[in-house]
C-alpha cells in the first residue's frame, strides 16, 4: 500500500531489471510523453531530463535553452532496484510537495515496474493539481497518466532490448 | 458500434486476477492501478482475444461486487477448444462445478463453473453443426424431460 491519499501504478516489463532502470533514467525523455498533459511548462515542448545519482534533479528544459524547471529532486537512487524523487508542479505553493517513487523488481515477465506517487495529501481539496477530483476518480486521473507513460516506457525499454540483442 | 467490454466489479481483485490467470489463462497487458488501501482502482485482464476491465468494489460510489450483493446476473460463456481440460483446469485453481460437462443438442460441450468471487463462467466447445430439424426436435425432447423432471 502507498501513503495516505496516494496512488500505485504497476506495469511488467519483458526486460531485465538493469535494463529497465536505465531506460527509465538515461532516456527518461525518449518515452515521457509530450504536450502540455505531460510537459510541465508552457510551451510544454522541450526536453525532459533526469540527472543521475543521489541530488540529482528532474528537469523540463524548453527548447532554444529557455525555461529550465525543476520538478523535483532524488531523494533515493539505488540502481537497479529503487529510484525516488521529489515533484513540484509549477502551481505548488512552499511546502506542498509530493514525491514519486520507483521499483524495479525481478518478476516472471521480466521486471514488474512500481510507481508510488504519494504526498498528494499536502494539497488543500481545492488544488488545481487535483482537478476538482478526489477519491477514486482522483486515482484514475493519476493512476491514468503514469499508466500512458508506463505503457510508454515499457515499450521503449522492450526495443532497447531488441536493439541491444539482449536476450532475458 | 465498436468493442463492448465487461467491467466486473470483484471483492479482492488482486486475488481474482491469479485466480483468473490460473483457470483461463488470463494475461494482464497494461498497467494496474491502485489506491493507498491498496484497492485495484482499474486494470484489465485479456482472456483469449477478449478484453475485460476488473476494478476492486467502491461501496462508497455504489459500484459492489456479487459477494456483497448476494449474486451475480450475468455469466460469461467462454469458447475453449478443449471443454473438459479447461473446466478440470478452473476447477482446479479453485472454481466450483456448478454445472458437469455435457454434450448440449445444440451441437456443443458445455460445463459451468462459479468462480470464488461469484461469477459464473459456461465453458463451451463446438462439437458440430446441427441443422434447425435437429434443432427443433433436441429443444423439444429437452423441454419433454425437464417437465418430467417435474
């Protein structure tokens, strides 16, 4: 179970774990999704990046080097198991902050890939964030939206398996 | 008019989804999605060519299970290519007999089973064409025993 108020998305991945964290990490903009549902700040184009290792920091950088925003900080990266990270949308005040965080665990398809995104809690019920949504539509919202980008990045990893010759 | 897609609304969905990867050999493609109390908000499972949304029961939105309502209306007739393994299969995997396998007149094998959650499953293969003479007269014979049945 994730925290109070939060949500849990789980996908499996026909690749191996190491695989599937680089993926997610290194070519993290390859598979993020674009346009302003997934892209944090107008024009929402640009390029979405994360920095390895522990610190490192979630970026939607605009094109033309423009706009930097930071979504958020990792708080866990332990390779290639668990990765976790801070995340701020840019309408979040001091304090509201939610945090975002990744399993990657061997299972009999490959690797079952965890999100628990949590926190949601530090948003008053009003928050934009929220959508006027609370209880399960909220979840389905959410839960919605990582599942598209997991759909997506379990896509991406899966031929960056084929690309690599790899064999699980 | 495109796709129709059952949503089965199921006490512990988690549990049912083994259970339905064990007896039917069902994959689940996408991404699961759940709440903090670890509730299955949505997710879907792919039996065969079919595809059937499943989500934990949300009393509180009015959307309940069969378990909490004390029966299911509807059942799902699954064509397998091998009734009797398949009944023997779910039944293994925790599924109750409710009706044996048997050839119908209507040309096919069919067995029932009740799943743990309370959805009832016929399982059917095609035996053979049966022409509407044969029809007619296998309907009336079994219309003849049921009332002798009483």
């Amino acid at each position: 179970m994730t925290a109070a108020g939060g949500v849990r998305v789980a996908i499996d991945v026909d690749v191996e774990p190491a695989v599937a964290f680089e993926v997610f990490t290194a070519e993290l903009d390859a598979w993020w999704g674009r346009g302003p549902r997934f892209r944090f700040v107008p024009p929402h184009a640009g390029t979405m990046r994360l920095e390895s290792g522990l610190g490192g920091r979630l970026l939607h950088v605009g094109d033309d080097g423009g706009r930097v925003f930071e979504v958020g900080r990792i708080e866990v990266w332990e390779p290639p198991r668990r990765l976790a990270f801070t995340w701020r949308l840019s309408n979040f005040r001091p304090g509201q902050v939610t945090r975002v965080e990744v399993r990657f665990e061997p299972a009999e398809a490959g690797t079952r890939v965890t999100v628990d995104h949590d926190g949601w809690d530090s948003l008053p019920p009003e928050h934009p964030a929220r959508h006027g949504l609370t209880g399960r539509a909220f979840v389905l919202m959410k839960g919605g939206w990582w599942g598209d980008l997991l759909t997506a990045f379990r896509t991406l990893a899966e031929t960056a398996r084929d690309h690599r010759g790899g064999q699980r | 008019m495109s796709t129709v897609t059952p949503y089965l609304c199921i006490k512990d969905a988690a549990r049912a989804i083994d259970f339905y990867a064990r007896a039917f050999g069902a994959v689940e493609p996408g991404a699961r999605i759940t709440d903090s109390t670890g509730r299955i908000g949505h997710t879907e499972i792919r039996i065969g060519d079919s595809t059937m949304y499943i989500a934990d029961e949300h009393p509180e939105l009015g959307f309940r299970s069969p378990q909490s309502l004390g029966g299911s209306h509807i059942q799902f007739v699954v064509s397998v290519p091998d009734v009797d393994g398949m009944v023997t299969r779910a039944v293994a995997a925790g599924g109750a007999l409710t009706r044996p396998v048997e050839d119908q007149f209507y040309g096919d094998r069919t067995g029932e089973i009740t799943d743990p959650f309370g959805y009832r499953w016929t399982l059917s293969t095609h035996l053979r064409d049966v022409s509407a003479g044969e029809l007619r007269r296998g309907a009336a014979e079994r219309e003849r025993q049921r009332k002798a049945a009483g």
